[in-house]
C-alpha cells in the first residue's frame, strides 16, 4: 500500500517571524565578529532592531521586516543611517526582495542565522559621534546584564 504524499506548509504569524529573523541576524552578526543588542533606542527616538559593535569599533544596524505590510508602512529606515557605519535590512528567506531598495545591505535570516546577500555602503560615523554611540552601547549591554 503506497504511503500517501504528505505536504506540510509552515505558516508564521508576524510576531514569530520578526523573532525568528531577528534571531538569525543576531547570530550573523556573532559570527561576523560582531556584538549584537537588540531593540536599541538611539538619540533620535528610534529603535534599532539589532545594533551591533564590530571587532574595529564599527556600528552597524540591521532593521528587521516581517513581510510586505511591515516594509510598506515604515519609511523611517533613513534615520537609522546617521547612528551607524553601515545599515541592512533582514528578512525572512521568502520575503519578496525585489520591493527593497537597493542603498541599504540585505540579510537573509531565519531562526537559525542568515548570510549577507548583498554588502552595505559604508559610511563611516564621525568620532565624536562614533565614541558616544560606543560608551552608550556598552553602558546598555552592561545594565542588561544586571535585569534579572
């Protein structure tokens, strides 16, 4: 008796895919060298999704989008690029990537990490700026530590 065909579909409601990608670009970034945070509030009233500190002291921001609605309604993705060296978008592997614009990087992520599909321009921050957005990094990631 032959074994009938079986097809399973994940769907993910937007809450589980916004987690499951910004797990995966957070774990890029690791093995990129980088020391991620997550929802980072910068000087300007935003909230980075995930800011990280690389090895040479470079500050990137990765915005993370859930789906279609998500992208299509938030345009403030510009404001990000004053308190970073280089900005990315990361989406779910079957995010319609035709609809981003081409400026920022791209990542690619799921639960289990993502892969850089297309480099950021890097426009490196003046040092004043670069030293207040490190010590105020550093100074958040030190504080999480002592939530619990």
């Amino acid at each position: 008796m032959p074994a009938a065909a079986v097809h399973l579909e994940l769907v993910f409601t937007r809450p589980e895919t916004t987690a499951s990608v910004t797990r995966g670009a957070a774990r890029l970034m690791l093995d990129m060298g980088y020391a991620p945070l997550l929802e980072v509030c910068l000087p300007n009233g935003r909230r980075a999704d995930v800011m990280a500190l690389g090895p040479k002291g470079d500050i990137m921001i990765c915005e993370v989008k859930s789906g279609v609605d998500d992208y299509r309604v938030d345009r403030k993705w510009h404001e990000y690029g004053p308190f970073c060296d280089a900005f990315y978008f990361a989406v779910a592997p079957e995010f319609p990537q035709e609809i981003l614009p081409e400026e920022p990087g791209l990542i690619v992520a799921d639960g289990f990490g993502g892969a850089v599909v297309r480099d950021a321009p890097v426009t490196p921050l003046v040092a004043a700026r670069r030293k207040a957005l490190t010590l105020a990094f550093a100074r958040l990631g030190a504080m999480r530590t002592m939530r619990d």
